[in-house]
C-alpha cells in the first residue's frame, strides 16, 4: 500500500463496531472487487450506508481477484482500489482480505448490517457467507442495481470495438465439464491441429479436484471452480449467477457442456440462448438423461451414438445439430460401449463447433439488446 494510505485492520473494524453497538448505532459491512469504479457503485455505496451509522467496505486482494475472476483481472490493483474506496464519502473503513470470500471477516466483524446489489437475492448469496451472517445475526438488505452500469458492460464497451473489426474468425469458447475431460482434450488437441478455428476463454468444473481441470491447468487454460451446492444435479442460485458472470466477463461466443453433470438453468439459458451446445452418448431423442449407454444395452439395441445439440431449459431436447452412430455389441458393458461412443464424440464436437458460424448459429451478440 501507498506510504499514505494504510487500510484498516479487522481489529480496528471490530472496535468500531463495538463502538456503535454501545451507542446504539449500527455498522453496515458490504464486500467485492470494485475492479473498475463506476456510477453503479458510488450510487449502491451511499445507498447501503444510509442503511446504518458507518460503513466497512471488504475488498477482495489482488489474489483473490484471480482466484474469482480470472487471470486477466483484477484491472487495477488493490492497492489503488483500497485508496479509491476510502477516498468516497459513503466508505467510513476498507480492508482487504485475501480469501474468495468473506466468510471469516463477517465471523470477525460481525456486522449489523449486510448489503449487497440486486444481482443477488438472499438465496443467491454465498452459502458459506450467508451462513456467517445468519450465526452473527446480521440482517441482509438487497439493494437495486443502477440500470446499465456495471463493470462487466463497463469492459464489453471497451472491447466493443475490438470484437466488431476482429478478423481472427476465432470462435470463443466456454468449456464447463465435471468427469475425466476426454472432450476437453480433444477440443484442445483439434484447436492445436488448426482444425477448429476457435479459442478456448476459460474452462469451469463444478468438481474442485476433477480430470478436467487438471487437463485444463496442464494447458496452461483458466481452470475455474465454481461451488455448485449440495444437490450433485443442479446447481444452487448462487452457482447458476457465478457461472453466469463467469461468461460475461470471459465474452463468450458458444458454451460448451463435455460431461457437465448439473443443469443449467437461469440466466445462462436465456442469455446464451442458441449458444450452448452439449453432447450426450446416444441417439436422441432416444435414451435422455443419465446412464445411456446402459439404457441402450438394457433394451437390446443394435447401435446407439452420440449426439450434439443445442441446450434449451428441457433436457437433452434441444436443436439436434449432427450425431454419429457406434454399434452395440454383444457383452458390451456401459463402460466399454461408452469409451467406444468418446471416440466418436471426440470427432463430432469439434467438427460441429469448427462449422459454427457456417451453420448459421448464433455467437455474442447475436440478437441482444
């Protein structure tokens, strides 16, 4: 930090919150990155002091930032955010703390007051920080979000012209998957080969320690993680909006599901609408959902496949975009039918995605505001 600026210590904002409990006033504690300082905070900011007596603001470290965000972030470092922010007439404290979340600073603090923008509801919030809020009985205040300004649109202006005068013809892609990432590597060897014409922005496993993301590390690829929550199925609120900014900030042409084993669901299915694409182990519509090549086994089919389609909120029923068929043998097991349906796999997607724009499917931008 600047010789001039020291930010405060969890000690110091502990001792004004006692301070004010004794006075019966409140502190209000929010948290975040503040990447890029715009009208859209400074308004969120006065909104959620008037909210109590002061204000601590807990700003995520440059490491943290990385951690959330990506390796193309944070913009500006912490060191010129934390001076930034208490430079605001709203922002009574700052500190800064190096974990992904908050979790241990709300267990410090305890705040009487927790605020945080309309892009969340109290479900949507961190499990983890909520739980904290609630043990230290904080009340939590939503507050509405300034139409228009926030730093990922604040960044899609700056790369807008970039985007509409690139001649790269790189498709940009979002790859999320869950298992041993056989999909993932194929994609990563067919770009190596010049047989996609396609970039890999970031990779995204809802499984912390996976083949995937080892695959996705060992090429040098953005490895996100992203809690899901406890139902192994579908993703929390919570999950579904950090996936969904994820995208954002990454600008993203086609997501991509290689075995992604939790639903997707809003926003991301509304605002890649046409733009995601999986593929599933068998001929659809035949045998949806989990276990299909056993399903093909257990009803005595001759053949079954692979199909790649587009991802609508029903399951495995969107746009059929191409399929390849594999033979069903006799003492097949699901294991063996399935390695045998990967190495059709490992051709078609790659192929599908190659022809993306010849196909006349939809990348960023394509029909939205």
């Amino acid at each position: 930090m600047p010789d001039d600026y020291t930010p405060a210590t969890i000690a110091d904002v502990r001792r004004l919150r006692d301070t004010l409990e004794q006075q019966g006033k409140k502190l209000v504690f929010t948290n975040g990155c503040f990447d890029l300082l715009h009208a859209g905070h400074v308004r969120y900011l006065e909104q959620a002091r008037a909210l109590g007596d002061a204000m601590v603001v807990a700003l995520n470290s440059d490491q943290s930032v990385r951690q959330l965000k990506g390796p193309d972030r944070p913009l500006n470092t912490e060191c010129d955010r934390a001076e930034v922010m208490s430079a605001l007439r709203a922002v009574d404290a700052v500190v800064v703390f190096d974990d992904e979340r908050a979790t241990s600073l709300i267990e410090a603090i305890r705040p009487h007051v927790y605020a945080k923008g309309g892009d969340y509801t109290v479900e949507s919030l961190n499990r983890e920080e909520r739980t904290a809020l609630e043990a230290a009985g904080t009340q939590i205040s939503i507050l509405p979000l300034v139409p228009g300004r926030s730093t990922t649109n604040t960044i899609n202006k700056m790369h807008a012209t970039d985007c509409a005068t690139a001649s790269n013809g790189l498709l940009r892609l979002a790859v999320l998957g869950s298992g041993a990432g056989s999909n993932l590597r194929a994609i990563i060897a067919a770009i190596a080969d010049n047989k996609l014409k396609a970039e890999i922005a970031i990779t995204l496993s809802d499984q912390a320690e996976s083949g995937f993301r080892e695959i996705a590390r060992t090429a040098g690829l953005p490895a996100l993680f992203v809690d899901g929550g406890d139902n192994p199925r579908r993703l929390s609120e919570a999950a579904q909006k950090e996936i969904f900014e994820h995208l954002e900030r990454a600008r993203i042409d086609v997501v991509v599901l290689v075995g992604f084993m939790r639903i997707l669901k809003e926003p991301v299915i509304s605002a890649y609408a046409g733009r995601i694409v999986n593929v599933h182990p068998s001929l659809l519509p035949k045998f949806k959902g989990a276990n299909a090549p056993q399903l093909a086994i257990d009803d005595g089919e001759l053949e079954t496949g692979c199909t790649v389609h587009l991802v609508t909120a029903e399951i495995d029923a969107g746009r059929i975009l191409a399929q390849a068929k594999v033979p069903v043998n006799i003492g097949d097991t699901a294991e063996s039918l399935h390695a045998r349906i990967k190495v059709e796999e490992h051709k078609l997607l790659p192929q599908v995605l190659n022809e993306w724009r010849e196909r006349g499917l939809p990348v960023r931008g394509a029909g939205r505001p």
